[in-house]
C-alpha cells in the first residue's frame, strides 16, 4: 500500500510558482535515496584517515590529508567486507569541488561536493559511504594515502569542507564469508584529456603473471563544456547563437580505450550533474545521483589477458574524438589470477571494436529556434582464450550501446529542452571444451530530460531556472549464456525544478523543489524502497521500506 501511494503521488511535479519570490535560507542537510552498504554483524575495527581536516590550510591555499595506511592488527582478516565512511560539513558560499581518495597508487572513490550558498546560518553535513572489498587486496599490507577535495576560497567563496574519513574493516566468519576478490588491483590514479590531447595513456608494469579473468573499471568527469555535456551542440548552431556561448561537438561521449594499441571498447558515463550544475536549488537538498561518489563502469577485458601475462609493460589509452571541453579519466585494473598455478597464457582471437559508432545528426527549424537530434549505436565484441589449471578457458564479450538525444534549442539559444536516452548491455560468456563455465550479463539505462533558460551577466547578476528528470536503471543477471537468472536489479529517479536571480551578488530568488525514488535491492539482495521529497530546500517527505544494514 506505501509504494503504491507513494508512485501515485509522483505523477507530477509541479512547477514553481508563488505570489513572491522566494529565497531560500536555510536548508536541511543534502541526502540522496539509494541504499547504504550494508554492514555485517561481525567483529571490526575502523581507522581515521581524516578527522575533521579542513579543505584549506590557514592562509586559504588548499590541502590534502596523507599518511600510511596500515591494516588494523585487531582485525587481520580475511574480511566480509571493507567500507569507507565519509562526513563533510561546510557553511558560507562555494563551488561544487573535485574530491578523491588514493591508496597505494589506486584512485578507490572519486567524487565531487555539495555547493553551499552562503545564505543560511548554519552548517551543511552531508555523509557518504562506499564497498571498498573489491580492492581488499591492496588494504593487506601497508600503504600510502592521500585524498580530500580540492578547494579555492575568496572573499566571496569562503566556503571550507571538513572532512572525516574512516574505513571500517569487519571480519569475515561463516555466516558472512569472504567474498572472492581480485588477486590484484592495478591503479594509474587519473588523467586529464582535453581537445589539444584528447588521448591520454596509462603504463601498466608488474602485473601478475598467471591471470584468469580481468576487469577495467572507468570512472570519467566531464569540465568545463563537457560538464553538462549531453547539452552540448554541433558547431555550426553553436555558431548560429554566439551570445549564448553553447559549447560544440555535440552531446554524444566516448572514450575508446585500448591495449597496447589495439582497440578494446568503448567506455560511456551516467550522465552525472553537479551540485552547482543548471541551477544550484534543483540540488538543494536532494543531490542528483551519485553526485558524492560518481558511478563508475566496469567492462570485461578477459579477452586481452593473455596479453597482459607476459611480464612486460603495456599501455592503455583513451581517446576522445569529440572532446569538447575536459574529462577526466580514472582507471583501474581489477585481475584475478588462478591459485593453482604461477603462470597462465592465451591469444586474443577477435576484436571487433568499431573506430566509431554509426551516428547520425539531424538539424531542423521549429518554432523559435532548431531540433537536433543524434543517434548513435555500438555493436562490439571480442574473445580470447586463457590456459589455467583448469584448462583452457575462451571468454566472449559482446557489448551494445543505443543513445538519441533530442534538443530544441531556443530563444536565441538560451533556452534548451533535451531528451535524452542512453542504454545498452555487457554480456560475457566463458566456456572450458566447448560446455558453459560462467557467464554475466549487465544491462544500464540513463534517460535523461533537462530544461534551462539562462540570462546571465556574470556570477553576481543572472537569472537561471530549470528542470531535470534523471533515471539509472541497472541489472545484472548470471546463467549459461542462453538462460538467465536475475541476480540485482534497481532503479533510481530524480526529478527537481530550480530557479536562481541574483544582482550585485545578491540573490533575489532561490527556490527548489526536488523528488527521488530507489526501487530494487541493496547489496544483500534484500528489497529495498525509498522516497524523499523537499520543497523550499527543506524535506518534507522522508520514508524508507525495506534493506538492513
């Protein structure tokens, strides 16, 4: 009865409209509607990284929390899970700031912050969490960290984030067993592409000799016009509406990754908006999805293990041939490797990787301006072999990408409707004598639906509003290659209208209202549903059915 009364009551979202302009004051605290980590009822032990550390030293300039980290000898292991804890409080004006968190050469979480604006008397205090298990390997000996945001403070962005930062390590028993994880973890920390180098590459040496599976996992940030870069525009109507300054290229992104030269995939990102990003009160005090902790793909690159198993050096690149503004790339080498033997082997036997998708852009006239509409779609696949102590091993990997986005692009350009859906699937099938040994499948949507009008002077006299309707839908499913047993499944919903006037760096118009759904499962499996509406940078509904921690 909850749900159903909750999902009719989301229908709608009304637009904002009030006999005076409002300006918010304060506001709650930022909260987002997906599920927690869970946590198992077993022994643990946490370790402080950071306690209380202030994004800026006295005289403004920013700065990083470091150190060693070292396993906690009351919690040895094996563990059940490892999970990192953030707290960040901040008051006064400020941007929406980069933050990240090395270990040992590996970029573990990469995200970015609320931005404050200034107007209220207290505080903001948001919290985060993330599974670090997947990298439990690097946690077993000691290593050096170094994280935090990177801030800038002035006499009007006098903002600073102070952070806390633990990683809380629980023990593993039999009720809550070690999962499997990596055998080793390969980190590059992060680099930037820009138009001038839109390829950047990451040298990868002192892998393990006796790999069995691998795994890339990609984090990509969009800056500057690729930001908000699913409302970017070709060239020629950024050049038809000079005065609204319209970033180029188009709205479609991708980086093709390679191995040692040879073409391996495609990597794409949710499309992730910030908390300052259209306008600040869309985000005040729900955040868009994965604002804290962007949401990073994994893709299966099984087929090139026999490459890397050769005790050499190797290079992995990321190429954009669209790059309209500055993404950064942060990437990771998940590999397993096979206990039973010292050194593994194999061939890459195909590598259909497109150069490009088949993409086609439409402009047309409408009323007030123009449409445009890019399609684009991505059919790739590669196989391999791998020789382990449980023979040979072939694994195919197919991968489908299906993206249109629609914008109509109005009043002399300062004025953008964009539709915009994202979809596709990762299937990998790995066989031993011809007969199924594993096999996964992982599908993802992102529609998107954006609204903005834009009169802007500068940062201190403007008048912005809009709307964002974003969805991430996820699934993931194991069996045979033919059947297919559901293993997760979820679905997050955002939808929220903004508006922001300001003169002389006064605002004289601030209001928000905001709605977001979580449908699906934790990570236990366990049903989990959560909504939370706010009008006015204020909560006013708040209700969660299901998980545990």
């Amino acid at each position: 009865m909850l749900i159903g009364a909750v999902l009719s009551s989301l229908l709608l979202l009304p637009g904002l409209a009030s006999a005076s302009p409002v300006v918010e004051g304060d506001t709650d605290n930022p909260v987002t509607a997906a599920p927690a980590v869970t946590r198992p009822d077993t022994p643990h032990c946490s370790v402080t990284l950071a306690d209380g550390f202030r994004s800026n030293a006295a005289d403004g300039s920013p700065q990083f929390y470091e150190g060693t980290l070292t396993p906690p000898k009351a919690c040895p292991g094996p563990w059940a899970k490892v999970v990192m804890d953030q707290t960040v409080t901040v008051s006064g004006r400020q941007y929406d700031r980069i933050g990240d968190l090395k270990i040992g050469g590996t970029e573990v979480w990469w995200g970015t912050t609320e931005e404050p604006s200034g107007e209220g008397r207290r505080a903001i205090t948001y919290h985060f969490d993330k599974d670090l298990t997947p990298y439990s390997v690097l946690l077993r000996t000691p290593q050096p960290f170094h994280g935090g945001v990177e801030n800038y403070t002035s006499p009007i962005y006098t903002g600073v984030y102070a952070q806390t930062v633990t990683l809380t390590y629980y023990q593993a028993d039999r009720r809550h067993p070690a999962p499997e994880t990596p055998g080793h973890v390969a980190g590059f920390g992060h680099a930037d592409a820009t138009p001038a180098a839109p390829t950047v590459h990451f040298t990868a040496q002192g892998l393990p000799r006796n790999i069995t599976r691998a795994y890339l996992e990609v984090t990509l940030e969009g800056h500057a016009c690729d930001e908000q870069w699913f409302d970017d525009v070709p060239d020629d109507v950024a050049a038809k509406y000079p005065a609204a300054g319209l970033c180029g290229k188009g709205p479609y992104r991708e980086a093709n990754f390679a191995i040692d030269g040879t073409p391996a995939g495609s990597a794409f990102t949710f499309p992730h908006i910030y908390s300052g990003g259209i306008v600040p009160q869309l985000w005040r005090p729900i955040v868009a999805i994965d604002t804290f902790s962007l949401h990073a793909e994994t893709y299966d690159v099984t087929p090139f293990a026999g490459r890397l198993v050769d005790g050499g050096t190797h290079d992995l690149s990321f190429s954009f041939p669209d790059i309209g503004g500055e993404f950064t790339v942060v990437p990771t080498l998940l590999l397993y490797t096979d206990k039973n033997a010292a050194q593994t082997s194999g061939a890459l036997t195909r590598h259909d990787v497109a150069a490009a998708p088949v993409r086609q852009t439409t402009v047309k006239d409408i009323d007030g301006g123009v449409n445009v509409t890019v399609t684009a779609k991505r059919d790739d696949v590669t196989a391999g072999y791998v020789d382990t102590s449980a023979g040979r091993v072939y694994t195919r990997v197919e991968r489908t990408r299906d993206y249109r986005n629609s914008d109509d692009v109005t009043g002399g350009g300062f004025t953008q409707h964009v539709v915009q859906a994202d979809s596709g699937q990762q299937t990998s099938v790995s066989t031993v004598d011809g007969r199924p040994r594993s096999a996964a499948r992982h599908t993802w949507s992102y529609p998107l639906t954006t609204d903005a009008t834009a009169n802007i002077t500068d940062d201190q006299n403007l008048r912005i509003s809009g709307s964002v309707e974003m969805t991430k839908i996820l699934g993931d499913a194991t069996g045979d290659g033919r059947n297919w047993r559901p293993v997760s499944a979820s679905r997050e919903w955002l939808t929220s209208s903004g508006v922001l006037a300001r003169t002389n760096g006064v605002n004289t118009e601030a209001d928000g209202r905001s709605k977001t759904l979580f449908t699906g499962s934790d990570d236990l499996g366990q049903p989990y549903f959560h909504y939370v509406a706010s009008e006015h940078g204020l909560i006013t509904e708040n209700r969660i059915v299901g998980g545990r921690g």
